[in-house]
C-alpha cells in the first residue's frame, strides 16, 4: 500500500496541536490516547478516522519524539495494551467489519479495552496449528469448547482473539476459524496459571458452551490459521535483541553479583574457575550484543544475513546460563528464596542489584528458551530457513485433524 | 561500532576467493603441505604481483597499499577458507605488523618492499620453548659486538622459520626487548622444522648460538610495540579462523543435503539439522568477535586488546567445535584422510594454540575488566 507524503515538520506541528488540546500531563490516559487517537497520531500507518494518517509506519517514531519533548508522561504502547496494539488492532482493521473498526479499534488504543490472545492450548504448544478447542454452529452462533493456556491479560482483557476448530475433517491447518471472544461472556473461565517462581504472569482460560454470534468470526470459515498467522507480531526477532550497552543486561548483573556478592570462603582454585566461566560468559554476551549490532549495520544496508536469525537461540540459551552462573557465585546462600513462593499475581521488581532479582531469574529465565517458540523450532527455522536443510517429514500434513494421534 | 564494510571490501572479497579457488583448491593444498617448504613460489609471486596481497598492510611509502586491519581481516578470511598454505601470516602479516610498530627506518626501508614484492618471506621470533606468546617471557639474549649484535637462545614455534629470508628475533638486552633482524641463511643458525600437526601451516625452532644480526627497531625497549604487533597479528587470525568455520559449516550442510540415510537426507533428522543451526550460531558470533577486533584494531581503538583476546578466545574455541562437529557430521567419511574435514580440524587446533590459546586470552579479558 503506498503512503501518504508528509513532511516530518508537519507532522510535528500536528502532534503540538494535539497537545495544545489535550496534554498528557493534565489529563487522563484514555482521554489523551483518545485525542491522539482522533487526530491520526495513535497509529500513522492505519487509514484516517482510524487512529491514523496513512503515513509510512516508521514516522510514528516523529510522534513519540514530539509528545515525549513536550511532555513529562508518555505512554508506551507495550504497557497500554502490548497485545491489542500489537495485534489486535491490525487484525480488526485487516479482517474485520466497518462496525468492528468503528467501535473496537479506538478503546484498543486508549487502552479502555485490554486484548488477549487465545491460541496455545495444554495439547498444541509448538504444534500450535494442532489445537483442539472446538467450536460448533448452532444457528447465528458458534458454541466452543476447550481450554487455551499461556494466555497474557486474559484475566483484565475485554476480548480475545480465538482460533479453534471448526472443522475435524480436513488437515489440521484447513480446519480452524478466527473469532473475536467477549471475554465476559457466560461460560469463559479464566484462572491464574501459577509458574515455576510462585506467581502467575500467565493464565489458563477455560470455555464451557460459549457462544459466539457468527459475525465475529474474522476472515471466512477455515481461514483462522492464515488470519492468525498474518497478523502474529514478530515475537521471535522481538524476544531476540541483546541491544543495549556493552557490559549491560544479565552478564552486568552478574558481575555485580561477583564484585558484591561472592561467598566467602571460596579457595583461589575454586575462584578461577568462576572467573573463567563468568569471563565466557561476558564475551558471549558481548558477542550477542555486537551480533545485533551487525545484524542491524547489514540490514541497513540492504544486506541481510544470517546473523539476524541467530539472536533469539542464542540469547535464551546464554540467559539461562548466565542466571545459573549467578546462582554459583552467590553459594550457599542460593539455598535461600527471601521472595519466597506466595502464589500471587507478579507484583514488585525486585531491586536489579538485589540478590532476590538473581535467585529470582535463575527460575524465570528457564522460560527463555520455551516461550516464543523454543530453542528446538528456533533450531528448526535456522536448519530450515537459513542453511537450506530438508525438513522434517510431516506425518499429520495429509490426513484429517481427528485422524492425527495427540496427547 | 557500526561494521561498516564497503562495497570495496565485498569487491576485494570475491576477488581473493576468485584467486584462491583457482589457485589454492584442495589438490594445491595437499600437494603443498607434504613438502617441506610448505608452499608454491609461482603461487606467491603471482599473490604479489597480481593480487599485491602480501602488500595489503605495507603503508605506501614502502611499496605496499596502505590498507588496514579491516581489509587484511578479509583477505586472512578467504584464506582460511581455502586453507591456503603460504607464508602470509609470518610474512605479510607479523613481521610486517612488527616491522610498522617497532621497526626502525632502516629496517622498514629495506624489508618492506620486498615484502610487498613477493621477493621476501620474513617471520618473526617471540615465543620460546616456554609456549608463551608474550616479550616478558624472552630469555634469549642480544650482546651487542661492534656495529653488530650477537643472539644466543631458542626460538620454538616460529612461523615458516625454517624457509624466512628475514627473521625478525625478538631478544633481551640490558634495556628490555629489542627486535633484531637475522638472515635465513645466517651463520651459528640452526633451523629445524618442526613436524607439525596441522601439515598447511609450518613451524620451525631456531637455535641461536652467537648469531650474528643486526638491531631492526630503534633502540631501547619495544616490549609495548611488540605486544601491540602480536595483537594485529591475532586479528587477522581470528578472521582466518571465522574464514575455516564457515568453510567447515558449508561442507556439513551440503552434505546434510545429499548425504542419504533411513531413505532420507540425515539433514533432515534434527539430531543432524540441530548441531548444523548450533554450529551456525557459532560462525555468526564468532564473525562478530573478529570483525569487531578489526575495526577497533583499524581505528586504533583503546579496548583494541581487549576486543583482540575475546576474539581469539571465541573464535578459537569456535573454529574448533564446529571443525570436530563437521567430521561427526560426515561419519565415517569425515575420519577419513580423503576427506578434507580433518585438514580444517588441525588447522583449528593449531591455530588455537597459536599467539596464545583461549584460556590465556580469557585471563587477559578478565584481567581488563577487572573481573
């Protein structure tokens, strides 16, 4: 789609005109994205009336810039609402109706509506596309049953975005639809999933008879895998970065950790040995960063490689290492969880420089190299997508859904 | 740091690779390292004369190109990659290295050229039976005789010692280390080569009783400009080792492709497509580590020694792992003395061990940053 032309002047003028009536410091959140909203400066690239200008994507940046020049609160799309901006809004305005677009797209970005997303379940995790959720016509209605897992948000959201299975028959990609779930509608259960640090980031939602008027299915009737799949936020090069300043991130922590908090008592032999391994693990991390860095230089000089793809693997496999290093640093107080594991909502950060924020990462990172896909598939995508390798024969890629063995 | 490769340096790429194909394919390569030479003089004249590669560093007052860390990092490359077997490390490189840090004008004015000629293979002597790659380390001694000095001693590891024209010997006077300038041929000089592991890269001891040479630096203690020379030095080795590593992760992958087992390509089984996607993250850091060491080196950066030794300890430990996973890869085959794997194998250990080994250069990264 071609974008509109405006010059970066002018779209800074627009942005001081939206403060000039409303400024984020004086009024509220909802009702500041709400003007920012109807002047076409919440998202640049949507078409006019609908929170944009058409613009090219990249200058929404310009605007974040103005509105942070000139103001003390900005706020970030990432704590408004990650899902619903990041995924929400353009598969409404990709696939659905002018009413949708008219009455969902604005309270997902003033953020008045939280959005999940219901797709992994307890029986599809990297095999998402093998999910077992059904969903039956019933006259206007779909009624579904089944269970979704991993779900962010799903205990404040207003809606979710559903993919389930219509049909049994066919393939297993053939056979899902995408439907907008009210998240307050009769027989949606949504329960706290509590993980391996005694909190819940995440939970499980549970559908007994719910049902969903057609309409808000999105696309058509056995499209829900390619609707869910167009509109996926870029997770895996999103979760990939190891940006930020040489010697930051976890390897700065930990070796705050060794200055700081070392056991005493360790014999110089057993010391060089941690000196060793935490010196590894500084020039990996190192590596992560400036592999980024060249990833970044090559694609802007229109010269992609391979070093793009490695960052998200290589990242969560070092993290984990690096917490776990933390972990022999610290000794036998690593016996020792002050947090403790009160099952709750995650509530505080912990200090950064706090051997309660290193214990407790030791147990978060592990999820590094499952969510967001897992080191296996990222491993999978390198052999596949970049060295060219043959995939896997696929046993389940012809026969109907119901006929594939799961469990 | 912005990794700012031209189009220039991507021309000079395929230029090198161009060459070394046609002149360093694997049956040069294997003719070459059964002699004890080690090496092709048509070849290396052909390297200077059309390629002006053993220029590639020589500033351009001495007859060589003037360029930097950065495009000799490229050349050192592709010549990993074709595991070619030349004097260029020892020659284009070290001593040109030592020549341009701690050379006196004499010296640079009468070596540098032939060097950028292909007229003359030189090498530089540090390391001493001790294996260390430092000047703290130098026992031999220099006693100056007249104009002339004398230098007793044992010189271990010395690159392409056994054939150098020029030998640059590093040696303790009562002033520090000084850098002497020995000839190949010279008397009270014994040169034995050494029977190596990895047959493309030859090493040689020298003996040293009362040989006669003369002084190459300026007087005085070069022991800062010496270190500084090594550490040029082991940035184009490190890219030398990035050039292997992706050398060894083509052949694996294409082999993954063809290679028929169970009624299927073993690249499809994850147990092979997985060590080839860990051996590829491998490659793509350590191409970070070194291109990294080569624009600070080439900028003349502070942390140069620091980027310089997270280099060679990656790289290293890099080149190797994904060298011993290449013959796994290839089974059976891969053992074999046909198959070149096991030549990219020793070539990754030696140069491992070469200027230093990961753990050292580990020390030296932990030192600097105080951990």
């Amino acid at each position: 789609m071609a974008h509109v032309e405006m010059t970066e002047e002018e779209l800074r003028q627009r942005v001081r005109a939206l403060l000039e009536e409303a400024h984020p410091d004086k009024v509220d959140q909802f009702t500041f994205r709400g003007k920012q909203f109807d002047h076409g400066l919440a998202m640049v690239h949507f078409p006019e009336g609908l929170g944009g200008l058409g613009l090219n994507p990249k200058m929404q940046a310009i605007v974040n810039d103005e509105i942070r020049k000139h103001a003390k609160t900005f706020y970030e799309d990432l704590n408004v609402n990650p899902i619903g901006i990041g995924m929400g809004a353009p598969v409404v305005l990709t696939h659905g109706t002018e009413e949708m677009k008219n009455t969902l797209i604005k309270r997902i970005f003033t953020g008045e509506d939280i959005w999940c997303q219901l797709f992994s379940e307890p029986g599809a995790g990297s095999d998402v596309a093998g999910l077992s959720s059904r969903a039956v016509r019933d006259g206007d209605d779909w009624v579904v049953n089944g269970q979704k897992v991993w779900t962010t948000l799903a205990h404040i959201s207003k809606w979710g975005m559903l993919v389930s299975r219509t049909n049994p028959d066919v393939p297993k990609h053939k056979g899902m639809s995408y439907f907008l779930l009210d998240m307050e509608a009769p027989g949606v259960d949504v329960q706290p999933l509590y993980q391996i640090t005694g909190e819940a980031e995440f939970n499980e939602v549970f559908l007994n008879d719910v049902r969903i008027p057609n309409e808000r299915m999105l696309g058509e009737e056995g499209d829900g895998w390619k609707v869910a799949i167009t509109t996926l936020m870029n997770e895996r090069s999103a979760l990939g970065g190891g940006s930020g300043r040489k010697g930051g991130g976890p390897v700065g922590i930990l070796m705050n950790l060794w200055k700081n908090h070392q056991a005493a008592g360790r014999s110089a032999a057993a010391k060089a040995v941690l000196r060793d391994e935490i010196t590894q693990l500084y020039i990996k991390s190192e590596l992560l960063r400036l592999t980024s860095q060249r990833a970044r230089a090559a694609a802007k000089q229109g010269n992609p490689g391979p070093e793009g793809s490695v960052g998200k693997l290589a990242q969560s496999e070092l993290y984990k290492k690096v917490w776990e290093c933390g972990q022999e640093v610290i000794g036998a107080d690593s016996l020792v969880f002050e947090a403790g594991y009160e099952l709750r909502r995650p509530a505080m950060e912990e200090k950064q420089d706090s051997l309660a924020y290193a214990k407790y990462q030791f147990l978060r990172s592990r999820a590094n190299s499952i969510e967001g896909g897992t080191s296996e598939i990222m491993r999978n995508i390198l052999g596949e997508r970049v060295l060219g390798l043959p995939g896997e024969p696929r046993v389940d890629k012809d026969i109907a859904w119901k006929d594939v063995p799961r469990g | 740091m912005d990794f700012a490769f031209t189009e220039e340096h991507e021309e000079l790429r395929q230029t090198v690779r161009r060459f070394l194909a046609d002149k360093s394919d694997e049956a040069a390569v294997r003719a070459l390292m059964t002699t004890d030479r080690g090496y092709s003089d048509e070849v290396w004249t052909q390297m200077a004369e059309q390629m002006a590669l053993q220029g590639m560093i020589v500033p351009e007052q001495y007859g060589g190109n003037g360029f930097g860390q950065v495009e000799v990092a490229i050349v050192m490359e592709e010549m990993g990659r074709s595991l070619l077997c030349a004097p260029y490390l020892s020659t284009a490189v070290f001593a040109v290295n030592a020549l341009v840090e701690a050379g006196s004008e004499d010296a640079r004015a009468d070596i540098l050229p032939k060097i950028a000629a292909g007229q003359s293979v030189a090498t530089v002597a540090i390391t001493e039976a001790n294996g260390v790659w430092d000047v703290d380390a130098i026992e031999t001694k220099a006693e100056q005789d007249g104009d002339a000095w004398r230098l007793t001693g044992t010189k271990a590891f010395v690159l392409d010692g056994h054939v150098a024209d020029v030998i640059l010997v590093a040696a303790r006077t009562s002033d520090g280390v000084g850098l002497f300038r020995v000839e190949g041929g010279a008397d009270n000089l014994t040169r034995t080569l050494s029977p190596t592991l990895d047959l493309t890269r030859k090493l040689a001891t020298l003996e040293l009783k009362g040989t006669h040479a003369t002084r190459a630096d300026g007087g005085g203690d070069q022991s800062a400009a010496l270190r500084k020379a090594v550490d040029l030095t082991v940035v184009a080795i490190t890219a030398e080792q990035v050039g292997g590593a992706q050398m060894c992760l083509d052949m694996s992958t294409d082999f993954a492709k063809t290679r028929l087992q169970f009624g299927r390509p073993i690249g499809s089984f994850q147990a092979i497509k997985h060590r080839c996607a860990d051996m590829l993250v491998e490659v793509e850091f350590a191409r970070s580590a070194a291109y990294h060491a080569a624009f600070r080196a080439a900028e003349d950066d502070p942390e140069t020694a620091l980027a310089v030794s997270m280099a060679k300890s990656y790289c290293s430990e890099a080149y190797f792992h994904v060298a011993a996973e290449t013959i796994q890869v290839h089974g059976g085959m891969g053992f074999t003395w046909e198959h070149p794997a096991h030549l990219y194998f020793k070539r990754a250990k030696s140069t491992s061990a070469l200027f230093g080994d990961p753990v050292e250069h580990r020390e030296r990264v932990a030192d600097q940053l105080a951990i």
